[in-house]
C-alpha cells in the first residue's frame, strides 16, 4: 500500500503553470522550426515533401503537452497509454531518413515535455553536424544508369567498355525495335568523363543519357 501511495502523492505534487506550459512550447517552437529548416536546407532531397515537413513541426507541440500532462495526473497517465495502445498508424515511410526526423521530432517532444531544454539544444545541433558531414561526403563510387540507343547492335561493344575500364555493371533492360536497340545499364564509377569520351567516339552509338541516382532518388 506504501508504493502505491507514494506514487500518487507524486502525482498529486505535480502542478502546471502557466509559466511551465508557455516556457516549454516556446522552446518547442523554436526547436521546431529549427528542424524544419534542417530538412529543408541540409537534406538532400530530389523531390521535396512539404507535408511530411510541417508533420516533423507540429508533432513536438502535442508530445510536449502529453508529457506535462502525464507529470501531473496517474489518471491522465493510464489513459493515455490506453489510448495510444489502440491508435496505428498505416502511413508507409518510403526513405530511411524520414523515420529520423519523426524520431527526431518525438525525441524534441519528450526533452522538451521533461524541461531538458539544454539537453535537447545540444542534440541537435549535433545531429545536424553530423547529417551535413554525411551528407556530403562520398563514399566509393557512385552508382549510375547508362540509357544508350543505337542503329546497330552495340551490346559486345559496351561490355566490352565496361570490362576494360574494370567497371562493374548489370544490364537491366534491352530492348529491340525496328528503329534501333535501347539499353538500360546499370554501373557504378567514381567519375564518368573518360567514358563519356569513349561512348563518343563509338559511330554506333546514336545518343546516351548518363544518369546518377541515390537509392531511389533521381539526381
């Protein structure tokens, strides 16, 4: 009986102020927008989500607010974890990195909920070093598709390219019409100058589109 209520007069010794709530969602805001511009300036992104962008800002808000509320009440406590044991959410996340920023955006939410200001001030600009040093810097070669048409079968040429240069490759479509071959070629090189020149020179070759991609982003 003793735990029990200690644990309630814990609750009950928790109280809220005006104060409390506006000095956490002013820190809030700011690591919010902080993040917002982080996702938008230093991610590199083909194709930006404006949506998923304002989610990452507004997310903090809510999860500060449950944190001082679940400090304050055990009833408010448990109904909450009640709640979220019954709430999913379907919503796919496509990219890796998106999954840090939600994490990244709750993390804000919880810090700022238990008044760490500091702590999580440090954290992110932290993160954000780290993610423009990743971002950045490239590592081994860069992955490439090789969109090649041609009058004639030009096959045993290109891989014959490829093997030459110590290139690694895959061939991952052909196809052939009446008007010429079209290749999609999959390859990875650190710099694609020398076989520029080379796909140039070849008279079969009657144009190429040379494209480099990041997973699943176009660049």
């Amino acid at each position: 009986m003793n735990i029990f209520e200690n644990i309630l007069n814990t609750y009950s010794n928790q109280s809220i102020t005006t104060t409390t709530i506006l000095t956490v969602l002013v820190m809030v805001l700011l690591l919010a927008v902080y993040e917002f511009l982080v996702y938008r300036f230093v991610s590199h992104r083909s194709f930006y989500n404006k949506s998923f962008n304002i989610t990452i800002a507004i997310l903090p808000f809510f999860i500060s607010t449950i944190i001082l509320c679940l400090q304050s009440n055990i009833i408010i406590t448990l109904g909450t974890i009640g709640a979220l044991a019954i709430i999913r959410f379907r919503t796919a996340v496509k990219d890796p990195v998106d999954m840090l920023y939600l994490l990244w955006s709750v993390y804000v939410g919880i810090i700022c909920g238990c008044q760490l200001f500091e702590v999580g001030v440090l954290t992110s600009i932290i993160v954000t070093v780290v993610l423009i040093v990743l971002e950045n810097v490239k590592f081994g070669r860069k992955p490439f598709v090789l969109i090649l048409h041609s009058e004639d079968d030009v096959e045993e040429d290109i891989t014959s390219l490829f093997k030459e240069h110590k290139i690694s490759y895959k061939i991952k479509s052909r196809n052939y019409t009446n008007k010429g071959y079209d290749y999609a070629i999959e390859f990875t090189l650190k710099d694609v100058k020398e076989l520029q020149k080379e796909l140039s020179s070849n008279k079969k070759v009657s144009k190429y589109s040379i494209i480099e991609y990041d997973a699943d982003d176009i660049v």
